[in-house]
C-alpha cells in the first residue's frame, strides 16, 4: 500500500497558491476538525468542489465552505500496490512492476503475484502483468490435463488446454464391449456386464449357440459357449436325454456320445433303417439279431442274406462258386465256396501282395491301407494316405492289377472279394470297375444305394473267360474334382475261384 491521498494539500494544479497563502484569494482553505482541508465554495447547500478525489458528496456549508459527506478509504493492505482514489467511488490499485494482483484458490482476497506464476489450478493461466495485472492471463506451452483420458500429450495453447485425440483407435466397434482410454495412450476394451464375447462376436447372457446345447454363461466363461448339462448337439439341434431320431434306432445318450446318436438297445441299423431285436424284413430271411450284428440283419434260421437278397440253405450262386451254408452268422451273408473248388486269393493284411498299382497323382490313387479292412486288418484302398478322402484338385484314377492267372478249361470260375464303397453314386463320375485284360467285366453301376459305406460280398463270374490267362484289374476314375470328400474305395479278401464244377 502507498497511499497518494490529498490531506490540506491542494490539487496538483493549486500546489502553489495552497504553499503560499499570501497569494490565495476566495479558493482558501481552512483545517476542519481532524486536519482535513476544505475549501471555500459560494452557494450554500449545493454541490461544491471539494478538491480532493477521495471526497464523496461534498456540500457547500453556510461557512462558505465545502464539507465531503464522508472520504472513501482505498486502502487494499497490499504492500505491493499503489493505492488512489479515482473519483466517484472508484478505487485505483497500480501494482508494482513485474507484479500483478491476483485471486488465489482457496484465498478470499486478492494477493501479490509475481510475473510468470502459474494458476495453481490451471497451468493454461498465468500472472502477466503486460496483458492484464488483475487477472490471470492465457497461457501457452506446457504440460497440462484436458480431463479427456482420449487425448495424449496434452499441452497449453492460448489459455486452454488441448490434446492429441486417439480415442478412435480405442474404438472395436463391438456393443458388448466399453471403449476405455488411458491417459498412457493404451486402449482398453472390457466387456459390459452379462455378455459375452465368442469368436468376434456378441451374445447376451443366456443366449444359445446354433444347436442350442450351449449358452453364454458370463460367470462361468465370457469368452466360450458353456455346454448344458446332459445334451446332445447332433446336426443343428439340441436334444435332451432320451430323444430318438427319426429312425428310431438312435438316442440321445450324453454319457456315451453328445455329438452324435447312440444306437438304442436292442435295435439294429441296416442301410438307413431301424429294425427292433426280432423284426424281421419283407423277404423273411433277415432277422434282427443284436447278439450277432446290429449293422447287418441276420439270416434267418436255415437261409442266407446274401446282396440284399435271399436264399435257402444248399443254393448256388450265379457262377457255381457259391454255395449258400448258413452254418455261422458270417457264412450266411455271402457265398461260401463249393467244397471241390480251389482259389487263390488275397488278404492284404501285409501289403498289396504281387498286385501292381498305378495311378496318375501321387497324393491320389492305389495304395495298401494298414488299418482299414473286411477283417479289421488291411486293405487295397483308393484315396489318400491318412485313409480320410479321395479329394485332389484336379480328376484323378489308378489300376491296381492282378498278377496273370489261368482259368481251367471246361471250369465255371468266380471272382469273390469284399466291398466298402464311400464315393458318389453317380454311374458317370467315380467309376469303379473290374477290368479283365483291360475291357470291363464288372461296374459299380449295378449297385444299389443301400450297398455304400458298409462292407458288402461281391461275386462275378469268369466261366466265359475258362481255358485262358488272364489279368484282373480293379480301375477307379473320379472323372472331375468334385464332391470327391468320402473315404474313397476299400477292396479286401480278393479270391479267384476255379475249379468249380464242368460247364
């Protein structure tokens, strides 16, 4: 505080009358009580000059002199301040040089600041008494905090506080998930309450999956579908314990398989078809006997099932090789050969056994397959060499050739041999044939439909072909590279059969 209030010293323009007072003449002035000067004034009760700015409502007295109602006090108790009356109320504070008057948090009266502080509460403010000594000014440069956590690097730029946005790059555009930025520049992406994140994609708690065997189960794993308890989820749908399929002969049994239908007790499944233990077909010689096969219908007593069709026990087959024994449940679903034939046959247990194989793809074609057989052991197989497809990129096919055999003169002859067909049934694409010195003898056209993916007895007579050497080949061709997803084909328990009765 320095204060530049008038006491009984004159204005600045009558500084010389006031110390000379020979030289005043009606502007004198006289010490009122408490030795504040007044000065002479002409009209009685009216407003009068009192010539001092710290004066508020001066009257002229009927003693000729200006009386101030009262003097305003522009004292701010700041050292640092040059204190003055302006006139009419008005209070003028001039800081000292470098020094501005400012309004800290938490103060309730102004105080001195010093050039270049910065608010306390605001870094984008500062004390800068060349803008204005009063109040804070903007400021720029600087760390600072926008209270935007999308924003980095954050800094004064003339009084406000700005950042660099990357909260876009926070955004996964996923509704189960909340968007979260880090004042590091890190994003974070934690998933909403009762929901569910599953391989990209969104779920509300309790949803199901496609088949409906499983839910979003956030507390148990937000990011997986939890399996319900005791389902089956089979094709596209969920099925509770007990349910049977359209057949019949399947059940829905978690405890052994809840991916696919159980075989239900007591049934046997043939070519599509659910049969229940005893039943048996519309031929009469096909049983249901779990005991013996649920896969294949039993012959009945003193019969065999032979191709899907019937005979009655000491039948011939076709080419005399065959004979119908229904002695054991396996004899009674194929041929058996006549006791005074003889053959030579092959197994493919080991390997390919003195067969030549030939195919155009390398990946594709003829080769021995160890572990898929008639009899559980090896196979001549067409596909590839985990056993699992014939699929290629482009059309592929392959012989496998039998070593040069010679027929009898006068003898019916057969060729016997084991099937497993997994290809398209098509009589134009994937063509199966037996080849007999490479013209054909013997195609998969004359099968039905009932005869694919099962293992089925084959028989085809070489009588015609009797006195001659021959080569027997079995040639596969897919023809295109199409709907070539199956196993492929499987051929086991190869037999040439001679000597079976004169023609």
């Amino acid at each position: 505080m320095r204060t530049t209030k008038l006491s009984w010293v004159c204005s600045l323009v009558l500084l010389t009358a006031c110390s000379n007072p020979q030289s005043m003449t009606s502007d004198v002035t006289i010490m009122a009580d408490g030795g504040v000067a007044l000065w002479a004034c002409q009209d009685p009760g009216e407003i009068c000059n009192p010539h001092d700015n710290c004066a508020i409502n001066a009257i002229c007295g009927d003693d000729g002199y200006c009386h101030p109602q009262r003097y305003q006090n522009c004292d701010d108790g700041l050292g640092c301040t040059a204190d003055s009356c302006g006139g009419k109320g008005l209070c003028l504070h001039e800081p000292e040089a470098g020094l501005c008057v400012l309004l800290m948090p938490g103060d309730s009266a102004a105080s001195c600041v010093t050039e270049g502080t910065l608010h306390p509460d605001n870094p984008c403010r500062v004390c800068n008494p060349g803008v204005d000594s009063a109040r804070w000014s903007p400021h720029s440069g600087g760390v600072c905090d926008d209270d935007d956590l999308c924003t980095k690097d954050d800094t004064c730029r003339e009084g406000i506080c700005r950042g660099t946005f990357f909260g876009h790059q926070c955004t996964d555009n996923l509704l189960c998930t909340q968007d979260v930025c880090h004042a590091d520049g890190s994003c974070e992406n934690p998933l909403v309450a009762g929901t569910c994140l599953i391989e990209g994609v969104c779920y509300d708690e309790g949803t199901r999956d496609e088949h409906g065997c499983t839910r979003c189960d956030p507390s148990l794993d937000a990011n997986a579908w939890t399996p319900l308890s005791s389902r089956c989820a089979i094709g596209t749908r969920c099925y509770a314990p007990g349910e049977v399929d359209a057949s019949g002969c399947g059940v829905c049994d978690p405890a052994r398989d809840d991916r696919a239908w159980s075989r239900t007790p007591q049934t046997c499944f043939v070519h599509g078809s659910c049969y229940t233990s005893g039943e048996e077909d519309f031929s009469g010689c096909g049983v249901c006997d779990p005991s013996r096969s649920t896969e294949l219908l039993s012959p009945t007593e003193h019969t065999c099932r032979i191709g899907g069709a019937c005979f009655e026990s000491g039948v011939s087959s076709p080419s005399s090789c065959g004979i119908c024994q229904p002695t054991s449940p396996g004899a009674a679903q194929r041929w058996s050969v006549v006791p005074e034939a003889t053959q030579q046959s092959w197994t493919f247990d080991a390997g390919v056994e003195g067969f030549t194989l030939a195919s155009v793809s390398q990946e594709v074609g003829w080769r021995h397959l160890a572990d898929m057989g008639h009899d559980a052991l090896g196979s001549l197989y067409y596909g590839n060499a985990l056993g699992t497809s014939y699929e290629s990129a482009e059309s592929t096919s392959g012989e496998a050739r039998s070593p040069t055999l010679t027929l009898p003169s006068g003898q019916h002859a057969a060729l016997h041999f084991w099937l497993y067909l997994d290809v398209e049934s098509s009589t134009t694409f994937d063509r199966l044939e037996v080849l007999l010195d490479g013209e054909p003898l013997w195609s998969k056209s004359t099968l039905p439909l009932a005869f694919y993916r099962s293992w089925v007895p084959m028989e085809v007579d070489l009588s015609t072909h009797a006195g001659k050497s021959i080569t027997l080949s079995f040639s596969f061709v897919t023809g295109d590279a199409f709907s070539n997803q199956g196993r492929g084909v499987f051929i086991d328990d190869v037999a040439v059969i001679t000597h079976c009765g004169a023609l």
